[in-house]
C-alpha cells in the first residue's frame, strides 16, 4: 500500500515545522516546495530531517523541490506560501501579496492533485482559504482553513496558566475569523469537565479572552521579525492527521458555512468533524445573544477581507 503523500507549500518557518512534525508522526512520505530561489533551502531541511531520522525511528521519505510536476498525485497540501506579518503590520496588510501567490498555488494543486484534501495557513486566513477554494473549484469538504486550531490552543494555554492545572483538561473552542474579532465561547468552556467561568471571574477572564485575541501579534512583536510557527504547524498536523487516519476529530477549523449558523458562503471558524472525508460536517450549536451579535461582528470582518480580493 502507498504512503500518503504530503505536499508543503512553502518551505520557510512553518512549512519546516510541518515538515519535521509529519515526518515524526509517520503520517507519510513529505515532500517541501517553495520557489526557485528557496530551492536549496527546502532541500536541505528535507535532508536535516532525513538525518533525525536515526535517532527517532520515523521511516518516510522527506524531499524538497521547486518544480510542481513533483507533487503529482499528493493526498494533502498543506500551504504556507506567502510572507509573514512584519511588526505593525495587521494580516490584513497581507493580502494583496499573498493572493497572487493563492491564486497561482491553486492552479498548481488542482492541475497537479485535483482530488487532494487541501489545509490553508497563510494570512490573511480568511481570505486566503476562500480564494483557494473559489480558484481551484475544489468541493467544500476538501478545503479547509487553519485558524481556530491554533487560536482554542492558545486559549487553552492561557487557561492553564492562569489556573495552574493541566491544559489537557481543558476543552475550550475559538470561533470565527482569525483576526482580532475571533470569537473565544467561554461558556462553553471547561476544566476537566467543570465550567470555566465557574473558576475565573468575569473580568479576570475577558483579560484572558483579549490576551487570546491579540496572541499572534504578541508573538509577532517579540520575534521582532516573523510570526509564530511552532503552534501553527503543529495545529495543522492534527487536522492532516485527521483526514489521513480517518480519526473523526472535532476541531474549530474555518470551513465553507452554507447556513451554519446562519452564515452563508464564507469560510469561518466553526466546530468541523474532519474524517477522510474531508470536512465531513460541520456541528452547530445554540448561539446566545452576545455569541450570536460577536460572531456577525466576525463575519463583517470576514466580508471585508474577502470582498478585497475581489474574487
Ligand atoms: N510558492 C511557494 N512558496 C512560496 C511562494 C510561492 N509562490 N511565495 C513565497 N513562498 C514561500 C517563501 O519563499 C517562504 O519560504 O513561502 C514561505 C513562507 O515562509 P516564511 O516566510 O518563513 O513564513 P511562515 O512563518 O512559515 O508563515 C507562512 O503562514 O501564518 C501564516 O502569516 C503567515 O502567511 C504566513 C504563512
């Protein structure tokens, strides 16, 4: 039997991450692409990453290129390709770089893999993931976006730490776009099954709950140049693996909303059970007033970016 095989669009921060994770998890065999002048760069994590292999056990293959006619036939894509946010610069900045290069990696993967399962992770998000699925034509369940992963964990750290426990405990899910209008559902929250604001009063928690907002820019302003990757990478590596083991996780991802909460025609944050389906389905749940008046404020913002791209 065929090992999947992995596409990486972008080999830089995140795409070697991603790289090292899916070699460690043997989710398959890993092949890195970026552009002609990076070509060397991939190439060599890809043989780094052959090189750890000894001393983990992993047995995939890892390669890089600059030449699409190699990822033929891959199972997933995962794209990173774009340029990160610099400091003062919000994602948005982002996007009239980063589209051209969507719309071109898009061609590409429906050219190369039109049957692939494709994970979106360059900013801005929202718009990106929806220019990928509106270039390629791919059907909904096989486009996804990588946002609420990364932003739920990032909640659930900052839970973890403000009430010293485990963050294993902790189930928590961020909603929306991936912006600073995310939409973090504390009611729904909970520590090892006991309500979080049960735990955290109300003030403290909207601190935590702004912290969990701004949390890439943090980073972003720490680095000093670039953005967060670690996380990133490993949050779509759960959701390849996902697809790839047919492991049915539910895990926030930014999924075409054809009425789901009442959203429609917009990639967004919301629950989605990934099987190897794809996005199999997305759960939908009961909204309060306040959730149901900060999600629209999400869309709007949604709307925004993707109206910018003119697609
Ligand atoms: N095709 C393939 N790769 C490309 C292309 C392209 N057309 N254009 C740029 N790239 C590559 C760059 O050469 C670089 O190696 O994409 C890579 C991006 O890597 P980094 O600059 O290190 O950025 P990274 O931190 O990995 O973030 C990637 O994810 O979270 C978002 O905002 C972030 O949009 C950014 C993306």
């Amino acid at each position: 039997m065929n090992k999947p095989k992995i596409a990486l669009i972008g080999g830089g921060q995140i795409g070697g991450n991603l790289a090292l994770l899916a070699a460690q998890k043997e989710l398959g065999d890993v092949i890195i692409f970026d552009i002609p002048q990076s070509e060397g760069m991939v190439k060599g994590k890809a043989l780094d990453i052959t090189q750890l292999a000894p001393h983990d056990g992993y047995d995939v293959s890892i390669s890089g290129t600059s030449n699409w006619d190699d990822l033929k036939n891959s199972d997933v894509f995962i794209i990173t390709a774009g340029i990160p946010r610099k400091p003062g610069m919000n994602r948005e900045d982002l996007l009239d770089i980063n589209l051209g290069i969507m719309k071109d990696v898009a061609d590409n993967v429906k050219k190369q893999s039109p049957d692939s399962f494709v994970i979106v992770i360059s900013n801005p998000l929202d718009a990106m993931v929806y220019a990928f699925h509106k270039v390629s034509g791919f059907s909904k369940n096989k486009v996804v976006g990588m946002a609420g992963a990364l932003d739920s964990g990032r909640f659930r750290s900052f839970i973890a730490e403000e009430l010293n426990c485990s963050v294993q405990d902790i189930s928590c899910m961020v909603l929306g776009g991936h912006g600073d209008t995310m939409v973090p559902i504390t009611r729904l929250a909970t520590v090892g099954g006991v309500p979080l604001e049960d735990l955290i009063d109300p003030k403290r928690l909207e601190e935590i709950v702004n912290r969990t907002r701004f949390a890439g820019g943090e980073i972003v302003k720490l680095f000093g140049k670039g953005s967060a990757f670690y996380a990133p990478a490993q949050s779509a590596i759960e959701m390849a693996e996902s697809y790839i083991r047919d492991k049915k996780r539910v895990i926030p991802c930014a999924s075409l909303c054809e009425g789901e909460f009442g959203i429609n025609g917009y990639f967004i944050g919301v629950p989605s059970l990934i099987s190897s389906n794809g996005v199999e389905r997305i759960l939908e749940f009961e909204l309060n007033d306040r959730e149901k008046s900060e999600l629209n404020n999400t869309l709007e913002a949604v709307k925004k970016t993707v109206e910018e791209t003119g697609l």
